[in-house]
C-alpha cells in the first residue's frame, strides 16, 4: 500500500467521507465542461430539481466539434450548432464561466486550462474526457469522467472513487536529439502494455522528466490514460513553479509564497512507498511509431512490425487483428510506409513547445506532393503567440494548412476526417479503428517532429536525418 507519495497526501486532504459501499467521497477542487459531455448531465439535473452546487469550481470551453477552417456562426453542421448552443445556455443560466470562440482564451480543454493558471499543484481536478490525466503534470490529481459523473460533480462537488495504487516510473538520462516527450510515454505504454496501469495512478519521476518543460510532461501525463492507469502525475518544482507565476488565476502577491510553499509540501516524500517501481533509461529510447490499432503498438522508427511469436501471448489476438487492418505484415519496417495526411495538435501536442519543434522541420523545406498536411493550435492564446513567432508562416510556405484551435482530427467529431482507407501521421493520442473519422481509415502516432518530417517526405522517416 503506498504512503507518503503525493497523490496519497491529496486523496487524504480531499476525502469528504466514506461511503457505505466503501468508495471514497471525494471533494473535486476544479471541474472542466466542454459540450460534448455535459448537455446530458445538465438534463439529469434539471429533471431532478437540482441546481449547480458550487458554479464558480466548474470552468467550460468548447472545442471537440469546432470546425478549424470556417468557425463561423451558425456552424454548417447543425448538430454541432446546436451542442455549443447547449452548453451556451447552460453556462448562462448556471453562472459558469465559459471561454467561447473569440474570447481570446478558447481552446481545447486541457490546454486552457493550464495556460490560464487554473490547473495548480495539490487539486483535485475533474473533466468529462478521458485525457484529463494531462493535468496531473502540475503535481494534480485528475480524473477523466463519463457524463453520469459529470452529474455528480456538478451537483455535489464530489465524486465516488475507489483509491488507486501508485506506481513510480522513473526515467533516468537526458534524451538522445529526435527523442521528445511524445516517444518517452509511448516506449513507456509499449513496454507496461495498454492494461499495465489498471488500478494504478503513475507517478513520473526521474532526471529525464526533470529535465522537462511543463509541456513536455503534460503530454507524457495526458497519455497515461493509454496506459491503462486512471491517473498520471510528476511532483511540482521550480519548472511547475516558473510556468504559473503570473498567470491569470495564479495565486499573486503575498499568497504565491503561501502557495510555493504548500505546493512543497505536499510532494512525494523521499521515503514514500509505492506499490510497484519499473526504471527507464532515457538513452534506450529512439523516436517511436505505433503500428497497430492500439497506443501500445509501438516500435522504434528503425525497428520492424513485430512478429507474432515475438509478442506475448495474450497480445497476439488484437496483433493479428491489427495486421489486417493496418494492411502490414510481420516484419515490414515502418520506416517507409507511405502516408496521406500529416495531423499536428490535439490536447497531446497541440501546445507551442509543440508547434515550435515541427516548424523547426517543416522551415526552408515543403510538404511532399500530394500529401495533406494541416496544423492547429491547441487554443486561441497558442495561436496568438505562434503567430507572433511567425510560425504560422513557416508553416504555410511549407505547405501545410494553419487552422483554428479544435480538437480536430484527434478524434474528428468536426468536419477534419480521414476518407476511406487513408493513412495518418498523427500527433494525437488514440489510434484506435475509426477513431479520426473513417471507419477504415488508418493511424500512426508519433511526435509533432516526426509528423513534420513524414509531411515533408511522404513516408515514415526518422525525424533525425533532417535534424
């Protein structure tokens, strides 16, 4: 049973009580909405008579179904109209705070809420998305929920859970050039397995992730939902610190002290015991492809589809399955697979850090003939600022097209899909059948850099050949 680990400190300072069936009653400091999720759970209350328990702890945006092209109003797709128009109402007459489109603070969930200072060490926070993991980068606890939670939070604040595991993964090393955060977690689904963290929260420590910027280990926490735990998390430091000062709902003045230093305290203690310890090292790690149907498919850009005796036997079923769809074979390296459209962004690597990587790529080069290839920043202030780098043009001289913040093709609920059997390089999170867009439309996940460079040659390549 672990103790003394930071996410041991917040269960205990955020538990109201236990229930009867012996879940905890868990207190939610910070609850995110977007429109896909919640139109359900505001019905649920109203045909209950209840009302929004503590409104000004429920923050919203919306971003799953923007279009990126055209976000003029109404949108072309009426059901996405009438889903912001949904969570319009419901902000208003609830009191909740909304960052519509044009507020100049709209963007996806996970990335907003960081960039304006919401997400703070020692929360609790809780969204109706599966990557809200993503915030456990700050030193959070964060919970991705279904919309019948999603009810719950809003009318009570609390949330019934069962206490998780804790397992400590450390990676040790500075990153090889052509490694980024992206590559890090998913050597880390490979090799702990897509069921690997059920039960568990993980704990990312070590030199390689203090080596990190904020960015970087929000995309390493946004995917430890992949893994399998419920919950990903890195200890706050003076990184976590330097990134929230100044921010808009970051604590100021005389209570940032206050703040600094209870954010000390609450990380993991340096004899805190944890159920389970895997150890990484950094230099193992090379720019990785998935190859499969699952985040867990992953291989080095210079290793082969693997053969089925080379996998474990309970992993040889959904391998067969995906060789099928993915239309390759045992042995194909997947370096050279041919690719028709380049996707950057998502709540994965649609932040600046991000965009800056892939520009590095895609300057003096342009994208190979008839290849599409599109970039969206993950929020209106990513956009801004990129466009103040002029990164908008770099991209755009390259040939691929630059959009407004969305979700888009990450899980394609907008106009942004695949058609048919088309291929993906994609900087998102899920590869699974159908997931952008086309139900037989195919996807490989890889680091913004690496989408940049298969963009640029047409195929899977190896990021550090044009580095």
């Amino acid at each position: 049973m672990s103790k003394g680990t930071l996410f041991d400190k917040v269960w205990d300072l955020h538990t109201v009580g236990t229930l009867p069936s012996g879940l905890t009653q868990l207190f939610i400091g910070l609850h995110l909405i977007h429109e896909v999720t919640s139109p359900q759970a505001f019905a649920m209350l109203r045909e209950r008579g209840l009302k929004v328990l503590f409104p000004e702890r429920t923050v919203a945006t919306v971003d799953h179904i923007v279009p990126t092209e055209n976000q003029v109003r109404p949108f072309a797709d009426n059901l996405a109209e009438e889903m912001i128009q949904a969570l319009e109402n419901n902000c208003q007459e609830n009191n909740i705070t909304f960052y519509n489109i044009g507020s100049g603070s709209q963007g996806i969930v996970h990335v907003i809420a960081p960039e304006l200072g919401l997400t703070q060490p020692g929360m609790t926070i809780a969204c109706g998305d599966s990557h809200t993991s993503s915030h456990g980068a700050f030193g959070a606890i964060a919970f991705g929920i279904g919309t019948s939670q999603v009810r719950d939070v809003l009318a009570s604040q609390t949330l019934a859970l069962s206490k998780l595991k804790v397992r400590k993964i450390a990676v040790h090393g500075t990153l090889n050039p052509g490694v980024y955060a992206k590559d890090v977690i998913l050597h880390i689904i490979r090799s702990l397995g897509v069921k690997g963290g059920v039960g568990y929260a993980y704990e990312f420590a070590g030199t390689t992730f203090e080596q990190m910027n904020m960015e970087e280990r929000m995309t390493v926490c946004n995917m430890a939902i992949e893994g399998g735990a419920r919950c990903g998390y890195v200890n706050p430091d003076q990184v976590t610190y330097d990134y929230l000062k100044g921010r808009d709902f970051a604590p100021k003045h005389a209570d940032w002290d206050k703040a600094v230093a209870w954010w000390d305290s609450i990380k993991s203690d340096a004899d805190a015991q944890y159920d389970d310890v895997v150890i990484f090292d950094a230099a193992e790690i090379s720019p990785t492809v998935t190859w499969g149907i699952t985040p867990g498919q992953g291989i080095g850009i210079n290793q082969s589809v693997p053969q089925p005796e080379e996998l474990l036997e309970e992993d040889r079923f959904i391998a067969e399955e995906a060789y099928r769809y993915m239309d390759l074979y045992p042995g194909q390296p997947i370096k050279g697979t041919k690719i028709d459209v380049c996707f950057i962004g998502s709540c994965t690597n649609g932040r600046i850090t991000d965009l800056r990587e892939a520009a590095k790529i895609a300057k003096g080069r342009h994208v190979a003939e008839g290849i599409k290839a599109f970039v969206v920043p993950g929020s209106e202030r990513v956009k801004e600022e990129a466009e103040a780098e002029g990164l908008d043009k770099i991209f755009q001289e390259a040939g691929f097209e630059w959009r407004e913040p969305g979700c888009s093709m990450c899980l394609a609920m907008n106009p942004d899909k695949l058609q048919g059997r088309q291929i993906s390089a994609s900087s998102s999170n899920r590869n699974f059948k159908g997931r952008q867009g086309s139900s037989s439309g195919r996807t490989l996940l890889m680091s913004p850099a690496m989408v940049a460079t298969a963009a640029i040659k047409g195929e899977v390549s190896d990021v550090r050949e044009l580095l």
